[in-house]
C-alpha cells in the first residue's frame, strides 16, 4: 500500500525559510510525477509546485514562483519543497501528492493518485 509522509512544517516569522519532505512508500517513485498543495482554513486545497518523474521541467502556482522550490531525490524516494521568504498567506496544511507516469504540465487536485497526511505550515507576521 502506497503511503506519502510529510514533514518539515513548524511556526516561523514572515521572511524565513522551510524545507518540506515526503517521502514515498509502497510505489515506483522513480515512475512518479509529485506536486505539492496546500489547503488555508476555510479555503479550497490549491496547487503549489509540481515536477516531473525526472526532475526536469518543474511548475509553480504564481502566488509562490520565484519563492519556493520542488525537487526530488529518487534514490531517497523523497520529494521537496524550499520555501524562502515566506509570507503569513502561505500559512496552510501543506500535502504533497503523486501521479504515476505523467509528463503533462496540469496537476488538479482530481488528477493525483495518492496524498499524503500533510504537515501544517504557520508563518506569523
């Protein structure tokens, strides 16, 4: 059975870093495209970065393009997300997530396979 456990969230200020971790169990993750969403109190789970099986085209939501960034370590079986100056907004349960076998540049919260538990990301002002 697949399993995708977070890790890496905390309280911090406005202005600094986190690093977030999964890392995936129970499936090829070489085979995996892995993005990252995240869901604020009271609004809809949204997509945050996402990268491909190999690691080279990567996506970004506007809201943190140029701030955050995904990569992977596929002989660790682990997806990242760097996130630098960081802004109360980004405040949310952060889930990463996999699709297997898919090259495309759309990651719908519909379209992965399977989810992780999340971590919860609190950034004061």
């Amino acid at each position: 059975q697949a399993q995708l456990a977070e890790s890496g969230g905390g309280l911090v200020q406005a202005g600094d870093s986190l690093r977030l971790s999964c890392v995936v169990s129970g499936r090829t993750f070489s085979n995996d495209a892995m993005a990252w969403f995240r869901q604020g109190a009271g609004k809809e789970r949204e997509f945050v970065a996402g990268i491909h099986w190999n690691g080279h085209s990567t996506y970004y939501a506007e809201s943190v393009k140029g701030r955050f960034t995904i990569s992977r370590d596929n002989g660790k079986n682990t997806v990242y997300l760097q996130m630098n100056t960081l802004k109360p907004e980004d405040t949310a349960v952060y889930y990463c997530a996999a699709r297997a076998y898919y090259s495309g540049g759309y990651f719908g919260v519909g379209s992965m396979d399977v989810w992780g538990k999340g971590t919860v990301v609190t950034v004061s002002s």
